[in-house]
C-alpha cells in the first residue's frame, strides 16, 4: 500500500539513474564545448554532434522534470494541470522570457533585434499549438476537459490577440502594454493557486481522464530537487540548441523576424516539446496544462518583461512579415487547435497530422516569402 511505501530523501536521490544520467550529459557539454573552443575548430559536424549532446540532455532532464513536478502535485495536494499551468509552464518558458529580455536590451542599440523578440515569441507560440500539440495527439490521442477549454484555452486565444492588438496599434509595444500584460498574467496565476482545491475537485469527478495517485515515494525536499535541477539542465540545453542554431541561421543572411519565428520559436519550445511528449504517457493534465499555460505564459509574462525592460519597436523592414503573416499565422493556428479541442472536447490522431501539416505550410509560405517568391509588402496597418 502506498502508506507503506518507503518515502526517499536527497541522499537516495544523489544515486538516482536519471539524475547521474542527466549529470553526465551535462558535464559531456561542457567539456566538449571547451574543447571545441580551444581547438578553435568551427564546422557542421562538430556543431550537430553537440546538438545531439544539448538534445540527449533536454529530454533526461525533462523526465526529471516531470516527476518532480507530478509527485509535488500529488503531495501538496494540487492539481496536476495546475501545475502545468504554473511551475511546468513558467518553467518550460524561461528560454523565451532570456531570449526576449536580452533582445530587449539590446534593441536599443540594435532596432533589428526587436523583430527577433517578437518574431521569437510569436514562433514559439505558433509551434507550440501546432507542430508540437500535433505531435503530441498524433503519438496519443487526448481527451480535453471542458473546464481546460472555458478557462485556460479561451485565456491563451485572448491573452494572443491582446498582444497582437498591442503591436497592431502603433507597431510597438510599450511599457505600459508590457505592464497590463505582466499583470494580467499574475492576476490569473493567484487565481488558480486560490482555486487549487476547486480545480482538484473538478479534475477528480471524470472517469474520463485517469489522475494518476501513486508513486508519490519520495519526499517534498527531494521532489523540488528534482523540479529545480531538471529545469536548470532544460533551460541550459535549450540555450544551447538555440544559440547553436541561431549562429548557424544569422551566418545564412536571414532576416532577424525569420530567425526568431524558426530557430528561436522552434529551439526555445523544445522544453515544451519534451515534457509535454513525455507527460502524454502519464499525465493529460500536465500535457495540455504545459502547452496551454506556456503559450498563456509567452505572449503575457514572456513578452511583457521584455516590454517593461525596453519598449519593443517593430522595424520597418520587419513589419510587413511580422504584421501581414507571422501574426495572422499565428492567431489562426491557434484558434483551429481551440475549435478542434471544442469539438467532442477529443483531440483525435488525425487532428494532430492536420496541425503538423499547417506548421509546414507556414514555414514552406515563410521560405517562399523570404526568396522572394510570395510578396507580402502591402501594408494593411
């Protein structure tokens, strides 16, 4: 029975496979990258095979994560997809909300880099409700909560077309609009910390949606253990994979808008991507929660520091991407993942081929776009 179970502490944890696992792959980076910098050797194969290295660590550290942050669910007694909606997605959002914060101050001296913020955000979100949540249901097919659509999947839509209202008035966004959206985020985490317990209840009445309630073996020290240093490992391995990635796409000659919405957008959701991936197999509260609540977290917290930092300013060589495709994109792919959710509140296997398939539309059209084939420099703003 699980009250004999033997609760583990830190000293159990330091013996942990995933853990000496994790740490090692940590350490391989590190020292690869160190020799790599010392050799003074720069080429594709080298830089792909420390890719494989950050991409090893990210998913071990992101299985850290999660049973971390499903036992400290399980033992404080909050619900799971509360804490997707909170811990998991601030957490998976901390690559975006460096990224942005270090783009926004450094757009005051170089303006191009505010395209890279917003581009980087609006990719991520776009990724994260398409190709991502389409990988996910297309490895498993996901029954949806009705209480997840009319009070997280209806913030998400309306937390996006804010900021895109934002932008869309004034090609910018301003400290006072990074305010509103930093706050507005804050007010609705208190609100579900306030509401735990009604939200436990709610998930608990469905047979529906199975909320798992054993192996909570370890202790609470040894849970938020695993939740920090899990989350240290993601974060660093994503930073790795973006920056890697990004030298390589700049050293092409694309433009920052493309850049951020591609590279950044894709490399800075792979936390998301990982956890949400792994989280499918156990947990459709953690799943949905990680995905919903990072792309509540980015256009709001993400973004909105990054505002309060420095005023984001859209270029005018960026604009007609930005304003006349990247958003539309985005505001699309996200409302057509919240009608497929609404419908038999089912996300079926199909549905999630139909979101990968529209991921790459968008990126064939961006290519298009940026060779000139497809011409977007009319201006509707």
């Amino acid at each position: 029975m699980e009250g004999e179970q033997k609760v583990m502490g830190i000293p159990e944890l330091v013996h942990f496979n995933t853990l000496a696992i994790t740490g090692s792959l940590f350490a391989a980076i590190i020292g690869f990258k160190l020799w790599i910098d010392e050799a003074g050797w720069d080429n594709l194969p080298l830089s792909l095979f420390l890719l494989g290295l950050a991409l090893a660590l990210l998913v071990t550290s992101a299985d850290f994560f999660i049973k971390g942050a499903k036992g400290l669910a399980q033992r404080v007694g909050i619900p799971e997809v509360v804490i997707g909606l909170t811990i998991v997605s601030i957490g998976t959002s901390l690559p975006e909300i460096l990224v942005t914060s270090t783009a926004a101050l450094d757009s005051a001296t170089h303006p191009d880099v505010a395209d890279f913020a917003i581009g980087g955000i609006f990719g991520s979100i776009l990724v994260q409700i398409t190709l991502i949540l389409g990988v996910v249901v297309l490895f498993r097919g996901m029954k949806i909560r009705p209480s997840w659509l009319k009070r997280d999947g209806l913030i998400m839509l309306l937390s996006l077309l804010l900021l895109s209202l934002f932008i869309y008035t004034g090609n910018d966004l301003t400290r006072i609009e990074g305010l509103i959206l930093v706050l507005i985020y804050s007010l609705y985490v208190s609100w579900l910390l306030l509401n735990r317990k009604e939200i436990r209840e709610d998930e608990l009445l469905g047979k529906s949606i199975e909320v798992e309630t054993t192996g909570s073996n370890w202790s609470t020290a040894a849970y938020l253990v695993m939740i920090a240093l899990g989350l240290s490992f993601a974060v660093f391995a994503a930073d790795h994979l973006v920056s890697i990635g990004r030298e390589l796409a700049v050293s092409m000659n694309v433009p920052h808008s493309v850049v951020g919405t591609t590279i950044s957008g894709l490399g800075t959701s792979l936390p998301e991507l990982t956890i949400a991936l792994m989280a499918a197999r156990k947990s459709e509260g953690v799943a949905i929660g990680t995905l919903i609540g990072s792309n509540i977290t980015d256009p709001l917290l993400s973004i909105g520091i990054a505002a309060v930092i420095c005023p984001l300013v859209v270029t005018t060589t960026g604009a007609p991407l930005l304003l006349n495709f990247i958003i539309p994109a985005t505001i699309l792919g996200s409302a057509m993942a919240i009608f497929m959710m609404w419908t038999q509140y089912e996300f079926k296997r199909w549905e999630g081929l139909v979101l990968i398939l529209f991921y790459g539309v968008f990126i064939a059209v961006l290519l298009a776009i940026h060779e000139g084939i497809i011409d977007i420099s009319w201006n509707l703003f």
